[in-house]
C-alpha cells in the first residue's frame, strides 16, 4: 500500500517524539512491504517564527491531500503573550477544525510491565484499561464570544460552552459503536447537576443510549469521574466527554496508567485522520533526549487501525513497544528506583528494531 503521511512535528518535544514514530513507521513498512511518502509542514510555535501564522495554509492543503497526519505537539511560553490567535495551541484547534476531526480517541491502558510505574497501587490500577472518546470540535475551546475586556485591574474575561444535538448526537454514537467491540459499557461524563450544556448533553447520550440496548450506560458527574478514575480506573471501559472534560480527564488517565508520555490518540470523523500523542510540548525537557516517544508510536499504530485498516500493522507496533518495556527498557518519566532510563531516541530504535527483527509476534497488548 501506499501511505502519504503529512508530518507535523511542532515544538517542544514535538520533533524528538514524532522523529521516533517515523522511525518506527518506516520499521512496519518495511516489514509488510509499504511504501510511504512523508511530507513534512510547519504547525504551532514554529510556524509562527517562519511564516507568522501558526497553521500556514500550505500546512492545511498538505493534511487535507494525504492519507493521514502524524503530529507531534505544539506550544511554547515564549509565545503566551501574543494574541490569542497566533498563539500555537490555536493553530492545533483550527488543524481540528479544517481536518473535521470531531471524535478524539484517547486509549489509556495499564501495561503489566508498568505496574510499578503508576503512583496509584498495583492492585487499583491492575486491569485499567479505558477509552475516552471525547468530542473535538465543540464546548469551551470553539465557543463564541470568547473575549477579554477592560484593563488591570478590572479586566474580566468570557468564554463560551456551546453544545448542539447533532454535536453530541455523532459522539455519543461513536462511543456507542466502540463500546459494541470492547466491554459494552460505556461511562458518560457530565456536570448536568450546574451546566445547561451538560443537561443537554445527558439527555441526547440517553437517547442515543436506547439505540443501543447491548450497552450498559452510567452518567457520571466529572467532579465524581475525576476521584474515581483514581480510585477504581479498572472500572471504566468508555468514557465519553465533552471536550474540556476529555482534556483534563485523558492527561489524569495518563497518570493512573504510568505517564502521559504513553498516551496515544487518533482525532477521526473528518476525511483525514489526525494521529498525536495525549502530551504537549513539555517545555521541560524539551531537547533534553529524555522525552517518552511511546505516546507517538502508539499513535502510529492507531493511524494503521483507523486510517488504513491494518490491524496486523496496528498490533505489530503494539506488540513491539511491549516488547520492548517487557525486557525493562524505560524513558526517565517511567522508570523506578534503581532502573538506568534510556533516551527517546534509544526507545524508539528499541521498538523498531524489534519489529524489523521479527522478535515479535502480535498478540495481547497487555
Ligand atoms: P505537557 O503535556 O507538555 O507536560 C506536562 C508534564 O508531562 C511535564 O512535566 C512534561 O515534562 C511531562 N511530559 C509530557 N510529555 C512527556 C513525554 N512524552 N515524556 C516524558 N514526560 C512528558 O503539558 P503542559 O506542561 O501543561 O503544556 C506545555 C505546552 O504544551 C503548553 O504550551 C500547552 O499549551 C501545550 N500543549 C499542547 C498540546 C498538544 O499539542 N496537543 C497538548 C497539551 C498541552
């Protein structure tokens, strides 16, 4: 097959992470004998230095005409004070928007081999397994107006949370139709005890919920989600948010599960699929070499799944990054005491030549 992939590394820890997922890329297609063709364009803080807008249209044109779009992070501090619609997370959100990429899969899984690397105990996080399915393209992040006003010390600021039924129509039946191949339960997350938009929202969930009577559906209040997705993760198979809530709730599953480093996602609804791992641009360790590339090869493996369909593509990446923890290989953000961490780029050799020896087999990702 041919795989016309646009890559758009970003800033931060963006071009490390997305430098080891290419690489990883490269590994499975040449194993099934794939040939890809990558194009790479400029997104976020980068774009803005170059060419002053943080999504160039070029960027766009490029993403719209290939398969699918590999993207590393993006944002920076430097950029926190210009207005807000240069700054780089903007461009993210507008990439969302030209993509049509209104349903954002985020799979939080325990890995046996990370048990340890989770703060929770072992026993509270053994068999954690989650999707979230959050909705993109709505709420808090779109709504308009959204302005601030006045001058220090009395400025004040508006946002809007904005839902509308076919918005939360199509996610719910995405979350619906996910949990039919999984455990058949799906966890709905709200705060309709205060919000109107969360009111609505539980009422079209449950309307769409009756169109699918093989599923067991919970409505959870976000604040009630929030303490038990640390106290009882494994009990959670979908968890289907609005978008702010997604945000928030996918980077504390990340935590239950280890790191948000191994966090992947897939964006998907429009007709290109957009593939990115849950983290930023960790400003942190940004060129340091110690970043966690697993958040981007896991989503090279959901862009095989969902862009392409190939499910043994999918599972031979999967397969490799156990592999790989399985024989005690760690970033810094996963390792324990007395274990010596390795860099990104020594992780994603790992994984991919794991693939390109045949080590691994596909099978159970946990
Ligand atoms: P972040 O996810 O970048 O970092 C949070 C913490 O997790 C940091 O301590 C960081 O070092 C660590 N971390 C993140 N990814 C890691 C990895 N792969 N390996 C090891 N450790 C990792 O979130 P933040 O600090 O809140 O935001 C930093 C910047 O990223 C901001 O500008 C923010 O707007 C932006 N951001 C971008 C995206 C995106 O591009 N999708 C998502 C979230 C935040």
């Amino acid at each position: 097959m041919q795989l016309n992939i646009t890559v758009l590394p970003g800033d931060g820890i963006g071009p490390e992470v997305t430098s080891e997922a290419l690489r990883v890329l490269n590994a499975v297609a040449g194993k099934f004998e794939h040939q890809v063709r990558v194009n790479q364009k400029l997104i976020g803080g980068s774009a803005v230095v170059r060419t002053g807008n943080p999504l160039p249209d070029d960027t766009v044109q490029t993403c719209l005409s290939s398969n699918a779009v590999l993207l590393g992070a993006v944002g920076d501090p430097s950029f926190d004070r210009l207005p807000v619609d240069l700054r780089p997370e903007r461009g993210l959100l507008r990439l969302r928007q030209a993509l049509g990429a209104f349903a954002n899969l985020r799979p939080a899984t325990c890995f046996a081999p990370l048990l340890q690397s989770s703060p929770l105990r072992e026993e509270i996080i053994r068999g954690t397994d989650i999707l979230i399915v959050r909705e993109l393209l709505g709420g808090l992040y779109f709504g308009e107006p959204r302005s601030t006003s006045g001058s220090a010390p009395n400025r004040s600021a508006i946002d809007t949370m904005h839902y509308r039924e076919p918005d939360i129509e199509r996610i719910a039946t995405v979350a619906f139709k996910l949990a039919q191949a999984r455990s058949r339960r799906v966890t709905s997350v709200d705060k309709a005890n205060v919000l109107d938009c969360s009111r609505l929202w539980r009422d079209v969930v449950t309307r769409i919920g009756k169109h699918y009577p093989d599923i067991e559906l919970h409505h959870m209040y976000v604040d009630s989600a929030a303490m038990a997705l640390v106290s009882r993760p494994s009990q959670f198979d979908v968890l289907l948010t609005e978008n702010m809530f997604g945000d928030i709730l996918s980077d504390q599953a990340g935590a239950v599960v280890g790191s948000i480093g191994i966090l992947p996602s897939a964006s998907l609804g429009g007709p290109v699929g957009l593939y990115e791992p849950v983290h930023g641009s960790a400003p942190d360790i940004a060129g340091k070499g110690t970043a966690n590339p697993i958040g981007a090869i896991l989503s090279i493996a959901m862009m095989f799944r969902h862009s392409f369909e190939l499910e043994e593509e999918a599972v031979t990446v999967e397969s490799a990054v156990l592999a790989v923890l399985n024989k005690g290989y760690r970033t810094e953000d996963i390792s324990t005491v007395g274990r010596f961490p390795i860099q990104c780029a020594e992780m994603g050799r790992r994984i991919a030549e794991s693939i390109s020896h045949a080590e691994i087999r596909t099978g159970q990702l946990t």
